[in-house]
C-alpha cells in the first residue's frame, strides 16, 4: 500500500467509513479537474460537495458527472495570463 493509500484507510478508519465505499480514484478526478477548470481553491472544495452530495444519497458517479458537465460549461480561464 502507498502513502495515499494508507492516510485514507486511516482517515477512514477514524471516521468511521468504510474504505471499500470511497472512489478514490473518481474524488481526486474531480478535485483535479476543477483545479485546473475553475481555480485551485476550487479542488477541495468541490471534492467536499461531491462527498456532501454522496451523503445525502446521490450516487458518487452521478454527481461526479453532474459536476465534470458544470465544469465543462464554466468559462475557461488562462491562468497564465
């Protein structure tokens, strides 16, 4: 098991949620799209409402794609600039 592998079996153990239930790989494809769709805050902050939405019973999947299609239609930014 990897570093991120083992912080999120012991976050989740402290939390009280079961490891097998987190789509790892969907929750950081997320947060990486919407830092680099939106803004960098945008990461952790959408990762938090994709978690609040699976918690009131949306489907992680489901709400993932619900987001990746807002943030398709969000207004591209170069940060470069």
């Amino acid at each position: 098991m990897n570093l991120l592998g083992e912080w999120t079996a012991a976050a989740c153990a402290e939390l009280g949620v079961d490891a097998e239930d987190v789509d790892r790989a969907t929750v950081l494809a997320i947060a990486r799209d919407s830092a680099r769709s939106v803004a960098r805050p945008a990461a952790p902050l959408t990762a938090y409402l994709l978690g609040v939405a699976v918690g009131r019973g949306v489907p992680v999947k489901e709400a993932a794609d619900r987001l990746a299609k807002l943030m398709a239609s969000w207004p591209r930014i170069d940060w470069r600039d």
